[in-house]
C-alpha cells in the first residue's frame, strides 16, 4: 500500500523549482552521487545493500509526484526504485586538452543557441 508524506515548505521551493526546469526544456533535478573506487563494485551486492536500505528507510527512496485527485505536490515513500537505472557504473578517462576544449566550444555554442532561441 502506498505511503505519502506532504511537502514541507522547503520541499515545495524545490518541486517548483524542478517543474520551472521543466517547463524551460531543461532537465529536472537529478540527485547523483558519484564514487571513485578502487577495484571493482559487487554491483548485485550493492543493489541489494540498497534494497535493504529502502526497506529500513523508505524516505531514501522517495520520489516527488502529483496527486490524481488534488494535483497538489506530495512525496511518495514507498516508492520502489528501478536499482538498474539507480545504479550505474561508467568507467571515466581524463580527456585530453584537445578534447576538453573541442566539448567546450560545442557547449557553449549550444547554450548560445538555445538563448537565441527562447529570445525570440
């Protein structure tokens, strides 16, 4: 059975926050934790350590939603969360100077042309 919890004021700054970004095209906020290690993860070992604490502490698991019934923000937090998109493992290289400043130059003319764009 489903639980819920009602936003708190500084919860609510950050759900209109999160549907601005939205509605601007950007993307919503994403919580990420990022671990360097050494040596490799037992990933199964991890999700399932991750199971263990969403059952003990169901708020860790929470997710942000809209009632059906009053459209009014609320936290759901029993929320069972897909462990194969909330854990990832990428193995990152540094890039070189080259490519740093190639990504840079194409970043920022994106973000020109998105200012263009919502401009008029």
């Amino acid at each position: 059975m489903a639980r819920y919890q009602q936003l708190n004021p500084l919860d609510h700054m950050f759900f209109v926050g999160n549907e601005l970004r939205k509605r601007l095209g950007l993307p919503g906020v994403n919580i990420q934790v990022l671990l360097e290690l050494k040596g490799a993860l037992d990933l199964e070992g991890f999700r399932q350590a991750l199971r263990g604490l969403y059952r003990l502490y169901p708020a860790a698991g929470g997710r942000l939603e809209r009632s059906a019934v009053s459209g009014r923000p609320r936290w759901r937090l029993n929320a069972e969360p897909d462990l194969r998109r909330a854990v990832r493992v990428r193995n990152l290289r540094a890039g070189t100077a080259d490519e740093l400043q190639l990504q840079s130059e194409r970043l920022l003319r994106s973000s020109r042309s998105r200012a263009a764009a919502a401009s008029g």
